[in-house]
C-alpha cells in the first residue's frame, strides 16, 4: 500500500526470474506455467517493463 491504494512492486520481477528457472526455478505443472507468466505479464505492463519471457536478453535457459 503506498498512500492508502494498492501498487504492484517490483517483486513482481523476482516471480518472473523464479519462473525463469532463477533461485531454483519453480515446480509447477507445465499446463500452469503460461498463466502464471500471463498473469505477472499484467503486472509487467502496469510497471511498463518488459518482461523476461518476451524479451531478447541474449540469455538462453538452461534445462
């Protein structure tokens, strides 16, 4: 809460980096993954940042 309204933070990146494969990855069931990124994706766009899964990093995920 920031001045009595409710904010998404930028926590919202560490979930994203979480689903990444960041901090261990996450364990969830392959079917959920994309609504979970397509739900921090709203997010990503309240803070008008790009997301780790729509952007070119140069980055690749290591399985």
């Amino acid at each position: 809460m920031i001045d009595g309204r409710l904010h998404a933070v930028p926590r919202v990146l560490n979930a994203g980096g979480v689903l990444q494969g960041a901090r261990g990855g996450v364990d969830l069931p392959s079917a959920d993954i994309d609504p979970a990124k397509s739900h921090l994706a709203t997010h990503y766009a309240t803070m008008e940042a790009a997301n780790l899964w729509d952007r070119d990093t140069g980055w690749k995920r290591v399985p």
